[in-house]
C-alpha cells in the first residue's frame, strides 16, 4: 500500500481487528495505543505491522482475551501486577499507571509485571509516566535473540530500555533495544528488501551477516564494546524476571511460535519517579530545559545535526500525524488477510 493511511483510520481498523478477534474493549484500546506509538514515532519495528501477530495470539489462546489484571501493592513504593496473560500493552499501561500513583505518594513507584506477553515499544509506557509528570524506566525481557558478547548462539532477548523525563514541548525519551537492532527491525528489512547494517546480526553459526533472510541472532549493543550491550541486556533480565519471578529468557517460548496456545509467562518492570520528591517539580523543569538547550547547541560534525534523544521521534511523528503513515508491503497484504478473514472494513 503506497498510500499514506491517516493516523486515525489506522487506529480504527486496529481497534476493529481487535474486537473482531474477541478481545475485551481494555484490551483493543492499550494494544492499539503502543501500536500507534510505534508507527507514529516512526519505530515501524513496533508498530502496527505486530496487529496480525497480536490477532492470532489473542485467536489461539496465548493471549487471554478479557484479562483480570490484579495488583497487590507490597510495600510503600512498590508492588506487583499479574497480567493474568493479558496481551503486553495491556499489562504495563496498567503498571505504569500503579506505578505513577505509587509515585505521588512515596515518591517512587516500582511495579513488577507477571503472567505478560509481548508488549511491543518500550517507550510507550515511559511516554504515559512522562504525561502524568513523572520519570520513568520501563524494561521487559523476551524469548532469545540475542548473542552474548563472543557468543554463538541465541541467549539474552532484545530486551529494551525505556527512560523519559517529562520537559517543555516533547519528553526527554530514550528508547532502546540492548541489541545492536531490534529483531522485528530484521522482519521489516525482510519485508522491504533492505541489507542489514554490519556488525548487527549472525547466521546460524554466530557469523556476522547483512543479509536479513539468513540472519538467525542479533549481535548485543556496542560492536567490539558488546559486552556492555550484553550487560545492559543482563540489567533488563535480572529486573523483568529475576526480581518478578517471571521466566528467563531462555525458556520463553518463541514469539513466532508454532505455539499460539500457551501462555508465555513473560515479566517485565517498570519504575515512576515523582520530581516533587527529589528537587521539586519546578526545579526539575529548569534543569532539564538548560540540558536540552544545551544538548541541541552543542557543535555538529560537517553534515550532520546533533539531537536529544526523542528529538528524531518528534519530528517523524509531526509529519506523520500531518500526511499519514505508508504500510511496508507485507503488513498492507496482512491487513488485507486480516479484513477477508475477519469480514471488517478495510482501511479506507
């Protein structure tokens, strides 16, 4: 599909897959929200094209259609929320708004997830505790992707780190994977035709490739300096499973299954800090106003411009609000399974 679907339409006939497929109103509504995120900021690896995988979770079992999310709160700035096998995005949104009410009151809130799912970009539920005034971290792990540093075979998941920082205009916001891509980057590469960058990915024996059809693991973050990226890889696994209880990432069940049937039993962690705890609200503001403006004066290299992290989000998502969002070309041929199938209205 070459042409642009408006960002509303988009999130209608998301909506409506999702309700055709049986999924609560709570559901449709959080899965479509982290999706939007995804494809409006431009992280397209994320963002809608995940609709048709969402879909046949959510028909095969894997994903509980009308989940009881329950959480217990353990201690003044802490607890715990099982997902009850909700679909990801359901889940986090629902800890991070715990989380930022526990923040009010102690001053951080720290939430651990259980009995979750794939929840798609981290940075959209960073993004909902930067809207209620608070810092957050956000961070999951996932089933195995990724190399360790010198390694040969599939071991930590591309589990991302969020962080956000609520200033003037847009939020401070870093969204990363702690692999060198994120897998769904590869799937994207696959479906458009695009060569691999270097360095980021391995075929089945651990070699490096930039062909994306034999790309078989990820490579951590950092090139010859991996072993950070693997480290940060192991931060997000100690918080999502480690202090969850939740399953490592090696006995995650693929994403990609053969089984859509069974409950993946993922974790993940998020964390909201309450400014008016630390130096205060205004005090906060001023500081991270003087950081931006710095960071963005700072010098460029010849040819290039130097940005904040968020800043290139910001800018991919005022265009695409303005002139709509292009469907790479297997996601446009999903959405038209997924609208015969289902017997709903195809994007208009």
């Amino acid at each position: 599909m070459d042409k642009p679907v408006q960002v509303d339409e988009l999130a209608r006939y998301c909506r409506a897959v999702l309700a055709a497929v049986g999924a609560d109103p709570e559901t449709a509504r959080d899965c479509t929200e982290s999706m939007m995120h995804g494809s409006i900021h431009g992280v397209d690896s994320h963002g809608v094209r995940l609709l048709g995988h969402y879909a046949k979770a959510l028909q095969g079992g894997r994903l509980n259609k009308a989940p009881k999310i329950q959480f217990t709160r353990t201690r003044a700035g802490s607890g715990m929320v099982n997902g009850d096998d909700a679909q990801g995005a359901r889940a986090t949104y629902a800890a991070m708004d715990h989380a930022c009410d526990l923040a009010a009151e102690a001053g951080i809130g720290a939430v651990g997830i259980t009995n979750s799912s794939h929840f798609g970009p981290a940075g959209a539920y960073a993004i909902r505790a930067a809207q209620r005034g608070c810092l957050a971290l956000v961070t999951c792990n996932s089933d195995s992707f990724v190399r360790l540093y010198d390694g040969a075979e599939r071991f930590h998941g591309t589990n991302p780190l969020a962080v956000a920082c609520p200033a003037p205009g847009n939020p401070w916001l870093l969204d990363m994977a702690t692999s060198a891509v994120p897998y769904n980057r590869v799937e994207l590469y696959r479906s458009t035709g695009t060569t691999l960058p270097e360095g980021v990915a391995s075929d089945s024996a651990g070699a490096d490739t930039t062909d994306p059809h034999i790309a078989e693991m990820l490579a951590p973050l950092g090139a010859a300096f991996g072993f950070k990226g693997a480290g940060l890889g192991g931060f997000a696994e100690v918080l999502s499973a480690v202090l969850t209880g939740m399953r490592l990432s090696p006995d995650i069940a693929p994403m990609g299954g053969p089984d859509f049937n069974t409950p993946r039993g993922m974790g993940a962690f998020v964390i909201a800090l309450d400014p008016e705890a630390f130096a205060g609200a205004e005090i906060v503001q001023v500081g991270i106003t003087r950081y931006l403006e710095l960071v963005r004066a700072s010098p460029a290299r010849p040819g290039r411009k130097v940005m904040a992290p968020g800043d290139r989000e910001w800018a991919v998502a005022l265009e695409r609000r303005t002139n709509g969002i292009v469907l790479d070309p297997v996601t446009a041929a999903r959405f038209e399974d997924l609208s015969r199938t289902l017997g709903i209205d195809g994007l208009a």
